[in-house]
C-alpha cells in the first residue's frame, strides 16, 4: 500500500507543477492565459491599409490593431507583450481552434455558420458590402450599374459572386490572390471595380484618394466581431466589457477618425455590444 501512495502523491506533484504559476492549458479561458502568461498571441491582417497593416518598418498600424491593443490591455498584457500573427479569410477557424492565436481581430464577420466553430465577441464595428472605382469612372454607382464591367475580387470570396446573382448578371469576375492585386489592377484600367467591406475599400482609399473613391451605396450589413475558441464564455464576457470600455471612453472614435476618416468614408455610430 505504501507504493500506492508514494505513486499517487507523485502524481498530484507532477499535476501541480503542470498548473502552477505560468502553466496554462489549451482549453483554459483567455482571461486566464493572459493573466497567467501576461502575453497574447492576437491575430490580424497584414494587408489592410487604416485596419491592419505591417508598415515597412514592422510597426502594426490600423483600427483593428487598436482595438486589439485596447482588449489585451484591459486583459493585463502590454502592447509590447503581443505576438501579432497573420491571418487570413481562410485560417481564421483554424488559427483559433488550433491554439496558434489566442483571438482574431481581422475584420472578422460574425456569421452563424462561424459561430458553429469559435466564439464571438463584439461586434465592435458595423459596415456593408459595398464598390471601389476609378474616380474617373462617375457612371458606376452601385452594383446594377456593372453589366459588362469586369470586377475584382479575391479568389475563394463571395462577395462578387453575390454582385453577380443579386444585381448584373453581366458583370464580368476577375479574381485575384489578396486584395491589393486587385487595386493595383483597378489602378492600372485593367478591371472596373473592386468589392468588398465598404470599411476595407475605405482603407485604400486613404493610400490614394485623388484616384479612387468608395460608391458608398452598401448593399449588404456585415458586424465585425472579435474572435475566441469555442464556448469561451469568460473570455468574451471580457472582451464585451472591454469593447464597451473603449467606446465609452472615446478611443474607438478617436482610432476611427485617426485610421479611416482621411478616407471620407462614412462612419458609423458604434454597435451595440450584444449581450451572449
């Protein structure tokens, strides 16, 4: 019997030291791994100018990496204590369910489909499918509008394809790997138009606003949202309070104006932060 016991207590030992000060588990709340590691892994896009953008400096600029930066600092973590890691349309469920991040701040819809695999909290931004074009293209201003233009998207998106079905059967579809492919076309006559989130064409806008503009007539309403593991009802409890903090406080007008508003693009008032 005394085996017995010396085996059982070197167990709850070895569990201890797996649990003590530092030691966090996958399945653990992001409240708790930020608290206990006093770091976060957050992931973003690289490539959307007034959003998310790695300047060529390394310097992360945008909206979403403020909001960002504000959540992990109501957390307790620093912004020089944040990995930033790229993401994209097509690894944001797996960034997450994988442990590779610990949220997504990414101009990230909330879909029901989405919620089927991550949590969300938020949302922290409301916007619409909407057109960016030539200034010099005064006749396109909406998507009916595009009957035997060619329009841009990125592969494996479906907001042309929904420009197609819903308003120009007609209307020709070019996609390309990342959105600015696409606005460098659009730059160079080669397409007419690029869709997408009216917010994200705002952003390169503000690159070039004496050649292009938004339509700013949006034909859909997406809700942007901050992305956790599944069933992380702390965590978002968390990020709600802290995404109510940031626009009671006026830092996320403040961020908008400073990041979108050179664009001209029309803000919106803040989302309500939903109750889950």
């Amino acid at each position: 019997m005394r085996w017995r016991t010396l085996v059982a207590s070197a167990l709850l030992l070895v569990t201890a030291a797996a649990c003590g000060p530092g030691k966090v588990s996958p399945t653990d709340s992001l409240v708790a791994r930020a608290s206990a590691t006093d770091h976060l892994t957050i992931g973003i896009r690289f490539d959307a100018p007034g959003l998310s953008e790695r300047t060529v400096d390394g310097r992360f600029v945008g909206f979403d990496v403020d909001v960002a930066t504000f959540v992990a600092s109501e957390l307790g973590v620093a912004a020089k204590d944040i990995t930033w890691r790229e993401t994209t349309s097509a690894t944001r469920e797996t960034d997450l369910t994988s442990g590779a991040v610990d949220l997504v701040v990414a101009t990230y819809s909330i879909t029901d489909k989405r919620k089927q695999l991550v949590s969300f909290a938020g949302p922290y931004f409301t916007t619409g499918q909407d057109l960016l074009v030539r200034r010099t293209s005064p006749d396109i201003t909406g998507p009916e509008t595009l009957n035997g233009r060619r329009l841009c998207s990125v592969t494996g998106s479906t907001p042309a394809e929904q420009v197609r079905d819903r308003f120009a059967q007609a209307v020709q579809l070019v996609e390309y790997p990342r959105y600015p492919d696409c606005v460098t076309a659009l730059l160079a006559g080669q397409i007419d138009a690029m869709t997408t989130d009216g917010v994200i064409l705002a952003g390169y806008v503000t690159r070039d606003p004496e050649l292009l503009k938004v339509v700013g007539k949006p034909f859909s309403k997406e809700s942007y949202g901050v992305g956790l593991r599944k069933g992380d009802t702390q965590g978002v409890n968390a990020v709600d309070d802290a995404i109510r903090k940031m626009i009671s406080s006026g830092e996320w007008l403040r961020s908008l104006n400073a990041n979108i508003g050179p664009s001209g693009y029309q803000l919106p008032a803040p989302p309500e932060v939903t109750e889950k």
